[in-house]
C-alpha cells in the first residue's frame, strides 16, 4: 500500500510495506518534476527549441549522443529527439530556488529510478546496492558523499548490466543519454565540482561504456575549472546562434500570436501584413542573437493591459521595443513600470525574489497577509518575466534567472529593487503564519511536509533565512513583536527546538544592537538548551554546537569574559569534528573557530592562535567561488587575521595580501548590501596602517574616503557607529601630523567625542575612547596652549583608570599617559599638587615593569628621579634626594647591562 503526496511541486510518497514488496520507484523516491519529461507548465523552465531554429548544433550533439561529457545546445530538444528515435535517456533539470532541484542531493535516485525505467535490467543491482547500504537514500548531506551515491545507484549497476554481454534492447539503437541541464543553478559548488570529477573518473576507467552525458550550463569558474580537461567536448551555445535563427524563432510567435490576438488580426485586415519585413528585420538586429530578449520582447509587444494608462495594443509597443536596451534591463523596468501604481506591488515583486524556494500565489498571499486576487492582479501583467501559473497551487517562477539578479542589485532595478530589510518583513510574517498554524494544530513542527499547507512548511523552514539575511535592517522597534511572538509560539509547544532556536537568534540580535548583558545571557541559556536536545548522533547538533559558540563569543566580545572566549573556542572544535569533509557546512565551521582563535590571539597574543587561525580561514576560503554569497565575508575574516600578524611581525607580504583580499571583499558588497560598510572599515585600516609603515599619502587619502564612506553607511544607532568614528579620527589625526592640517585635527576631536558618547560603561571600547580622545587633546594643547584642554585629558584618563583597576596589565599605557599630561599641567600652573600626583603614579608605573627589558625600566627610573628632584628642588625635602640618588644608582647600573638606550 502506498500512500501519494505533493511536496514542493513534484510527487513523493511514503510507503507503510517493506522494502523489498515496495516497488523500486517508492525505494528511490525521485523527484519527478526534474526531468525533461515533466509539465514545464508547471515546472520551469518552460523551453524548447522552435522548429526550424538551432537544426545544427542539435544535430552535431545528437549525432554525438548516437556514436565524454560536453556543454551546450538545448537539452530538451536533445531528449525530446532521443525519446522519438527510441533511444534510452535519463534526465535531470536544476532550477534555482525550487526546492529539491536546486540542490545535488537526490540527484543520483532520480537518475536511477529513470534509468530502471528505460533499461530494466538494471533494477535488481539498484535494489541490491540500496539493501547493501541504506544510507545512499539520504535526502540531504548528512549521507554519503555524492561520488558514493552515483557510483553504487548509477554507473556500477549500468556497467553491471553492460559487462553481462547479453544483448540489451534498450542500448541496440545508442549508448545511454544522461542529461543534465543547469547545472550553474545548483546550490552545491563543492558538490557539483565532485559530480564531474567523479564522472570523468568513470569514463577513465570504463572508456568504451555506452553512456554518454550532456551537460549545459553558464559559464561558471567552479563547473569550466572541471571540464577544462581533453576528454571533454566543450562548446559555446552563443556560437550557435544566428539572425536567421531569431527571424525563424520570431516568424513562428507572430504567426501565432497574431492568429488569437483579435486586435492584431483586424489591423491586418485594414493595413496588410504585421510586423512588416522592415520591422522584422530591426527586431532580430536589436535582439542580437538572444533568444531570452527575444521572448521576452515579443511577450511584452503582445501582452495587453486595458486596466492602465499603458499603450493598449501590441503596434503601438511594437516601436517602444525597438527603442528598448538591447539587454533585460531595460525590458524588466518597462515591462514592472505596467503594474508599479496596483496594490501591494512593491511588497509582491520584493517577496518573490527574496524567497527561499517559490510559493504559489495564495502561499503569497498568506505569508504577505493580503488576498489572492491582489497577488494574480499585480503578476498578470508581468507573464512576460514571471510565469504566472493557471491555478494558485502551483509556485511563481521566474522565466529567467536574470530577473531575480536585476531585482536584488540596486543599481540596475533602482526603484523596483528588491531591498534587504524586505527580509525582516517576511521573518516578522514568518512568525505570525507559525503562530496561526500552532494555535490551530500544536503538532505543527512535528507533522511532515505532506501535512501542512505550502506556505506553513515555508515559514517552518525558511524563517531563520530570512532572519539571517535581514539582521543588519532590523530596527530596535521591530525586535519585541518578533520576540513576542517566538515567546508565544514557545508557550503554545515548549520543548521544540525549532521555536527554541528561532528565541535565541532573535534575543541574540538585539544583544548585539543594543548591547544588554541580559538579552546576552538569555540566548546563551537558550542555546544550550537547543544544544541538549540535540544529543549524538543528531545531524544538528553540530549546528548547536556553532550556535552556542557564537551567542558566547558575541558576549565574550563585550565582557572580555575569557571563560566565553574559551568554551566558543572548544565548541567550535567539536562542531568541525562532526562534519565530514564533503559537508557544506565545513567551510562555515573553519571561518567560525579561525575567528575565535584570531580574537584570543588579540587577547593574549599568543602567535600559535593567530597562525592556527589565518590556516583554517584559508581552509574556509579555499572552496568558495565568486558567486558563494558567504566569500566577502570569509575575504574579509581572512585579510583581518593577515592584518594582526602584519601588526606582530611587520610582514609586509601580509598587510598587501589582505588589503588585496579586502579589496575584492569590497567588489563583491555593492552598495546595498548589508555588509559593505564593515568592508569598508577593514579596507581603511588596512591602508591606513601600510601608510605608517611605508608613509605613502595616497593609502592614507584612500583610507579617509573609505571611512567616510562606512560613517555614512552607519547612522545612529547602528551598533558599529562608534567604531567608525573611531577609526575616521585616527585617520585624520595621521594626516594632520603629516600635513598640519588644522581642520583634520578639529574633526578628528569632534569624531572621539562623538564615538565616546555612543560608548557609555559598560561598553568595551569605552576605555579606547577615554584613551584615544585624551591623547587628542593634550596634542591640541601643544598646539594651541589651553590649559582646558590639559584638564579634559587628565579627567579622561582618570575615567580609563576606573576601568582597569589594579593590577590590570593595561593601566600601564594609561598611567603614562596621565602622567605626560600631569607634568604638562605642572609646567603650566606650577602647582605642586599636579606635581605630586605625576610622582605617586610614576611609583606605580615603575612597579608594571620589573620584568620589561633594563632600558626601558631605566627610562622611568630616570622620569620619577626627574620628577622628585623638581620637588626636591621646591621643597627641599631631604627624603627627595636620597631617593634620586638610589634611582640614578639603580638606573646606570641597568643601562650598563643593556647597550639600548633608554626610551
């Protein structure tokens, strides 16, 4: 007995009978809407070759396929063509953001259970590779590694029955035919980099197996580094493209169009043909050649909206198409332009191009909280660039990918585009649509997917995405509903670690924007707990693991509380000792315990952290692409790490290989995009500290534009505000020291007291502060003589004392500070109470440094012995000279034992 379901826009099953009564398609489960066999009505891509259209290069590669891995043409054609000759051919079409066919995991049963299907002979060795090894049906990464899986359900069970040399009908008229489309829109890089490998290693080792595999895809460096090799046929689809190709593919949409298009059809009667040969003509020179602008130019020439102000028939939008871009953009604006002014469009076109996976209209109506009909009414007019499905149960798709890249970047979409704080509204929405179905059903996060709507498993699934990617937009005003709710959901289920974990990231954001020790602690509580409930052998557990690591490393950076810093430290350890080395969730793991090390290395300067450190950032880095959207940032913790030990060694090879890596980071965080300020910042520094270690003017220009650019990006209250300001002041005071600039040094006072005040206690950097902006001003008395500016700084490094109590390590810079501006202030009024508050901490200066090297303790045996002989001098205090005369003994016989001199 076997029980049907829909799930995610392709049939699954669950079988109650034993494996061996069930049929071989239950045991694998494929996903049934990958293949070129699918309704592309409802599940895209929606494509084919025209006739007449591309006859070459199909040829060339059925020709092929009848006689090495190759790219292009159009693979539904090829299938389609091999299903007509008889031929056997196994297919598999990824498509971005839908589902299961975005990701590699269930590829290996779907190609096997197609290929029992053509050739039957293989089904008894696919059974007996499933019952040796249960795990290869795994639907995700925690099984075996995808070589694993398309060796023992593919290729050995094909050769199985190849080696037989019985005669296999299905193989008489050609080799098998595996095709596999898009393979650039599938989310596992490292996986899809072992697919080929693996394939070409079986062609190695078997080179005159019947099998043949067509792969199409863009040119991607992760997918042509691996095809790059001699025994594959690499070919450019762009190539294969020609006018005449395009006049055909137009011809036959016309002919069409213009047959059920009334409008059309009675102005042809009136003014003859329609488009003219002229018009057609400059149509395919516009295109050039795409056959993507062609569709969507002729969609938006014969899409009719009477309900607006739009040109109303397909001849007046015939020539506004001619004077379109030649390229999506421009068609994208124009074709949105049409419905921009109907309800809820702003939030519709955003929500669609920020899912997680698509949703069927009413999903997006639900998740946004309006109705269905507003949802179809603001997309009817786009069925030019969004496949708009009959029925409000089958998902929105795009018609090209492009349109959800032009929708996420700024400066091509500018109005229309789809901004990064639409995912705290679609977290917050998240929320609400869990809340409705717990209050409804109290087993929601237990039933399976088959068992809830699609826009509840949706909010299940992919709330914490949403949270993730939004976390730099979210407004303090924004963080108590969506506490308030995951407290509520909570109540309503206690115990699930799902609404555990949704409490904890929320609590922990606002911690880090606000800074509250209690939200700090509360996430952490949280976190262990979610910990616990993931007990071994848990595939999430070394997701818990990370989890607490970074709730307790977040706080570590805000008490200097080394116990967090520690156990982050042996956590993320232990999470990276769970991952095998084919899990996507390694890289992520490297870049965690790296930046931990990196941060107790600032704490401890211990060397070995900090090159354990840059090692397994390197390792986090290395199997990212271009395109992984987490590659800025591992840039960025990379060339951070660099710049620290260019701090420890001067190594220059360091700080001009992270400014490199900090430089690329920046490429890749355009102006949108949430993390570009702290790209910025790192850049800046970086520049700034090659300035003072080679004096060039142009890095220390460069670093001042670029933390101008952070500041901006920043406004209060933005947690790292301060930090910018910070980092803009020490700019510009290294300029005004070179240059004497008055203005820069102005600015630079107003930028620390500005970040000062933005770091009240307990804040972390609130002692750099006091420090920092003390320093200033006792430089502005240089120059300008106010003794009110000596008195600022002494009560501002009197603040920084409060906060390194004795015998803090750090009060030893501070007193030195104090101490210049006390004897300053004592040159200034004379007044012997200045005078003796310098001596009392010059005393206690002395004691940090028994163990400093003999210079430089002589150095301060000289300034208090410089300091008692003025008051000596005042008071002729008899104590007074007999203490210089023990200082000045003590400080020769050091200098005698060191030949450096004395600071």
């Amino acid at each position: 007995m076997v029980n049907y379901h829909v799930e995610g826009g392709f049939q699954a099953h669950v079988s109650v009978n034993r494996p061996e009564q069930r049929s071989l398609f239950d045991v694998l489960q494929p996903i049934i809407d990958a293949s070129h066999t699918r309704d592309r009505k409802r599940s895209p891509p929606d494509s084919s070759c025209f006739p007449g259209t591309r006859i070459q290069v199909v040829k060339n590669v059925n020709s092929w396929a009848k006689s090495e891995i190759t790219t292009p043409a159009e693979p539904h054609e090829v299938c389609d063509t091999s299903d007509r000759e008889d031929r056997p051919v196994i297919s598999f079409f990824f498509f971005r953001n839908a589902g299961d066919r975005s990701r590699i995991w269930r590829l290996a049963t779907t190609l096997a259970s197609q290929m029992a299907g053509v050739i039957p002979q293989t089904e008894p060795f696919i059974r007996e590779a499933v019952q040796a090894n249960p795990v290869l049906l795994m639907a995700d990464e925690g099984g075996p590694s995808l070589r694993a899986r398309m060796r023992c359900l593919v290729y050995a069970p094909f050769k199985a029955v190849v080696q037989r040399k019985k005669r296999v009908r299905a193989l008489t008229q050609s080799p098998l035919l595996m095709a596999l489309d898009g393979l650039d829109e599938c989310d596992n890089k490292d996986e899809v980099q072992e697919l080929i490998d693996g394939m070409l290693e079986f062609f190695n080792e078997n080179p005159l197996i019947p099998l043949r595999v067509f792969i199409t895809s863009r040119v991607e460096q992760h997918i042509q580094s691996r095809l790059n090799v001699p025994a594959v046929k690499l070919d450019n689809l762009a190539d294969h493209c020609s006018d005449d190709d395009i006049t055909t593919f137009l011809h036959i949409l016309f002919e069409d169009g213009c047959r059920w298009n009334p409008v059309v059809q009675s102005y042809v009667q009136q003014h003859g043909e329609w488009p003219t040969k002229s018009d057609r003509r400059k149509l395919v020179k516009h295109i050039g050649g795409s056959f993507i602008f062609a569709s969507v130019v002729f969609q938006f020439i014969m899409t009719t909206n009477t309900e607006t102000n739009d040109l109303p028939t397909p001849m007046d939008r015939l020539p506004l198409a001619l004077k379109m871009n030649p390229g999506l953009d421009g068609l994208y604006t124009q074709t949105l332009a049409r419905s921009k002014h109907l309800p809820h469009f702003p939030d519709i076109i955003s929500t669609i191009a920020l899912l997680v996976e698509p949703l069927p209209t009413s999903g997006i109506a639900e998740l946004l909280g309006i109705h269905t009909y507003e949802v179809v009414n603001a997309l009817v007019n786009l069925q030019a660039i969004i496949q708009v499905p009959g029925t409000d149960n089958i998902p929105v798709t795009f018609c090209h990918t492009s349109f959800r890249d032009f929708l996420t970047t700024q400066s091509r979409s500018g109005g229309f585009f789809a901004h990064l704080s639409h995912h705290v509204r679609l977290f917050l929405r998240c929320l609400e649509c869990q809340l409705k179905h717990l209050r409804q059903d109290p087993e929601f996060f237990i039933r399976s997917r088959v068992q809830i709507s699609a826009v509840a498993h949706y909010a299940r699934e992919y709330s914490y995405r949403h949270l993730y990617r939004g976390r730099s937009c979210f407004k303090l005003s924004e963080f108590n509903p969506a506490i308030q709710m995951c407290r509520e959901g909570l109540a309503l289920q206690p115990g699930t670690p799902e609404l555990i974990e949704n409490l904890a990231s929320v609590v922990r954001l606002r911690a880090h924007n606000t800074r509250s020790l209690m939200d700090w602690d509360e996430a952490i509580s949280l976190s262990r707990a979610v910990l616990e409930l993931h007990p071994s052998p848990d595939p999430n557990r070394s997701n818990s693991f990370g989890n607490l690591g970074n709730a307790l490393l977040d706080r570590y950076c805000n008490t200097c509380t080394t116990a967090d810093l520690d156990e982050a430290i042996s956590l993320y350890r232990e999470a990276l000792e769970l991952l095998l080395p084919s899990h996507p969730g390694r890289s992520a793991s490297f870049n965690n315990l790296g930046n931990a090390l990196a941060i107790r290395h600032r704490g401890t300067g211990t060397m070995a952290d900090l090159d354990e450190a840059i090692s397994l950032l390197r390792e986090a880095l290395e199997p990212q692409t271009s395109l992984d959207p987490d590659r800025s940032a591992l840039l960025n913790d990379l060339g951070v790490a660099l710049v620290d030990r260019h701090r420890r060694t001067g190594a220059m090879t360091d700080l001009d290989e992270a400014i490199f890596l900090h430089h690329e980071a920046l490429e890749l965080r355009p102006f949108s995009h949430p993390d570009r300020s702290a790209s910025l910042n790192a850049l800046g520094c970086a520049l700034l500290d090659r300035h003072r270690s080679t004096g060039t003017m142009t890095d220390l220009d460069e670093a001042i534009s670029l933390h101008r650019e952070a500041l901006e990006l920043r406004p209060s209250p933005h947690p790292e505000r301060s930090a910018s300001l910070n980092n803009l002041g020490n700019a510009l005071m290294n300029r005004h020291q070179r240059t004497r600039t008055m203005s820069d040094f102005e600015e630079a006072i107003s930028l620390h007291r500005e970040a000062l005040e933005l770091r009240p206690s307990p804040h972390p950097d609130r002692l750099s502060s006091l420090n920092t902006l003390g320093n200033a001003l006792q430089a502005r008395h240089r120059h300008t003589g106010m003794v009110a500016n000596l008195e600022e700084a002494i009560s501002l490094f009197y603040k920084a004392l409060e906060l390194r109590p004795s015998p803090h390590s750090a009060r030893s810079f501070l007193l030195h500070n104090l101490i210049i501006s006390l004897q300053a202030m004592y040159e200034e009024t004379h007044a012997l109470s200045h005078l003796q508050e310098a001596i009392v901490h010059s005393e206690e200066l002395l004691e940090f440094h028994y163990t400093v090297g003999h210079h430089l303790r002589a150095g301060f045996l000289l300034t208090l012995g410089s300091f008692l002989q003025i008051r000596f001098d005042a008071t002729r205090r008899e104590e007074d000279l007999s203490r210089i005369m023990k200082l000045k003994e003590e400080a020769n016989q050091l200098s005698a034992l060191s030949p450096e001199p004395a600071p």
